[in-house]
C-alpha cells in the first residue's frame, strides 16, 4: 500500500508508520490539522502551540489512509466549497473531487468524534495578509500547502489564539 504525499511521488508503508509515529508522539502531538481540498490537498499540522509541523500535499485518493495516521487531533481546518451563481457551467461534466474530498474529511472526522471548521475562500487575503505573504501561482504544487497554512493562521488569530502582529514579526 502506497500513499502520496507530493504530487507524482509515492511513499511506503514504512513511511506511513514512521510519520504516526511522530504525528502522535506523546511528547508533542499534533493537534490540528488544515486542510485545502482538491486533488492535490494542501495539509498543514500544528501542535498544541499551533507552531507549524509539516506542510505537505496529499492526492485526494490517499486523504483518508493519510488522517488514519493521527489519533491526538482536536480540530481539523478545512477549507469550504460553494458553487456561486453563475459559475454553474464551470462545473459540466466535472466529477466536483474537491466537493468529495470534503465529504471524505467530513465522515472521518465525525465517526472519529474530532471538530471539524469549514472556513470559505472568501478568508484567504486576510490570512495571507496576517501571514506577511502573497499566494504561490496556481501552477506551483506548494500552493496548495500555503493556502492550508493560512485557514489554519486565520482561525488561530481570529480566535485570539496567536497574535496576527506576532506573525508579521517571524515573517
């Protein structure tokens, strides 16, 4: 069995086993997880301090055999998906895999009894403000990432849980 974790690179069971064991690791677990769906997801984790652990991306395919991994989670970030009006012609003949990837993450997360906070798009410029940076363009595969790091960083300072002030100064 095989998951992925940068778009056209696979990894082992072994590595599957190696990052549970850290993601859970008594001293310091992760407790949060952000998430931009699509094909490509954008996952970022964050300890009990919300400083950032990883930053990787996850085929949609893999999302679930990659959340199995973590059993200390208290919330999961995600980002939202609506289709506004008239963008409906965009979606034809669409298989809407980000619309799946949410409901994936949105059963895993409730039989796994863990908060799930959907955030929309619209939240974006705000955070990437809060964070001191622009986004990556849509063709760079790390995009996705940074977008998950700014909805988590946008629930953590809306939620007086870090200081947006304090991120400008590490940035």
């Amino acid at each position: 069995m095989t998951v992925s974790i940068v778009p056209g690179e696979r990894t082992t069971e072994g590595y599957l086993f190696n990052l549970r064991e850290v993601v859970n690791a008594k001293e310091n677990p992760i407790e949060y997880l952000a998430i931009d769906p699509g094909k490509h997801n954008g996952v970022c984790g964050y300890d009990a301090k919300f400083y950032l652990a990883f930053m990787l991306v996850i085929e949609a395919d893999d999302m679930i055999m990659f959340t199995d991994q973590f059993t200390s989670l208290k919330k999961v970030i995600i980002e939202s998906y609506k289709v506004y009006p008239g963008k409906e012609k965009q979606h034809i003949y669409s298989d809407l895999e980000t619309v799946r990837v949410i409901g994936r993450v949105e059963s895993w997360t409730e039989k796994n009894r863990i908060q799930l906070i959907a955030q929309p798009a619209s939240i974006k410029p705000t955070g990437y403000a809060w964070i001191g940076k622009t986004p990556l363009p849509k063709s760079n595969p790390l995009n996705h990432s940074l977008d998950a790091h700014v909805h988590a960083m946008y629930y953590f300072v809306k939620h007086g849980l870090i200081n947006a002030a304090d991120l400008l100064k590490k940035g």
